[in-house]
C-alpha cells in the first residue's frame, strides 16, 4: 500500500478517516496543510500590495504628466502676458513718438487689446478649474492674477494719456486762436496809427 502523506486527499477530514494511520502523522498532515493556508494568505497580501504598489505609481505617473501639462500651459499664458505687456509698452512709446495719432485708431486697438485681455482671462479661469485644488497651481495663479492687475494699470495709464492728449490739443487750439486774435488787433491799431 503507498504512503497516505502521498495522496492529496479530497478534504482534510481525509486522513482522519484513514484506518491504521498513526495520530502523528495525522498532526503531521493537519500542520503541513495549515502552513499552505498560511503561505496562501501571505502570497495573496504579497500580490494585493504588489497591485497597490503599481496603482500608486501609474497614479503618480498620472499625477505628474497632468502637473506638466498645467505648466505648459501656465508657460504660455505667462508668454502670452509678457507679448501683450511688451505690445503695451511699445504702442506706449510709439503714442509719445506720435502725438497726433488718430484717434480712431487707438480705440480700435484698445477694443482689440481688451478682448484678447477676456481671452487671457478665459484661459485662467479654465486653468483655475483644472488646478483648483493643487496649492502651487494656486500659487501660480496668484502671479498671473498680479500681472493682469499690471495690465488694468497700464489700461488706465493709457486711458489717461489719452485724455491728457485731448487737453493738451484743446489747450493748443485756444493758444492759436488767442495768439491770431492778438496779431489781428495788433494790425489793426498800426494801420490806424498810419492813416
């Protein structure tokens, strides 16, 4: 007859049942069987935690290439910011340069820059959505927020200048006109003083 250890019985109640097997090799088989339970147990922890370990990276991974697309776009709203800031400053120099620029014109321009300004804002409200709760993101948004204070002062300057524009030409006309006007009377008494 071959050895019962041998047989892989259909339950565990299998070798109890056995007639003539020592109750050693009863204990023997019950501890072994026990052991392979326990040694399951520990196999099935060993792939759970190995699976979380793989999410927690793929997370990451996904984590860290949403951060790198939000900076990207951070990249090009700021770039976006830096060129409309420039552009500001040299329509800024070029209305110094020409004093009678028309006036039809600069309106033009500022409906152009106020709507790209709604643009840019647009894009940060969109960025605020997507980063809402990532604190450098906030960060971030934080300095975009004080440059486009930046741009509003500058719309401001610009505004002013506009108006100051408006005086000086006005104060212009009533020089000429005063200064004609004096010329005129001036004329008029030395044909007088001639007759």
């Amino acid at each position: 007859m071959s050895d019962p250890q041998k047989i892989d019985p259909p339950n565990r109640a299998f070798y109890s049942e056995v007639p003539g097997m020592d109750p050693t090799s009863i204990m023997r088989r019950k501890l072994a069987e026990e052991n392979s339970d326990e040694e399951k147990k520990k196999k099935l922890k060993y792939q759970e935690d190995l699976l979380k370990q793989i999410n927690l990276k793929e997370e990451e991974k996904r984590k860290k290439k949403e951060l790198e697309k939000m900076e990207e776009e951070r990249q090009k709203i700021q770039e976006e910011f830096r060129l409309m800031k420039a552009r500001e400053e040299q329509k800024d120099k070029n209305r110094n340069k020409n004093a009678d620029k028309d006036q039809e014109q600069l309106e033009k321009e500022k409906v152009l820059a106020l709507r790209h300004q709604q643009e840019l804002v647009n894009q940060i409200l969109n960025m605020q959505i997507k980063m809402k709760n990532d604190f450098q993101a906030r960060e971030k948004m934080l300095e975009l927020s004080e440059e486009m204070e930046n741009l509003k002062m500058n719309e401001e300057r610009r505004k002013r200048y506009l108006m100051e524009e408006e005086i000086r030409k006005e104060r212009a006309k009533y020089v000429n006109a005063t200064n004609t006007s004096s010329v005129a009377k001036t004329e008029d008494i030395e044909n007088e003083h001639c007759r």
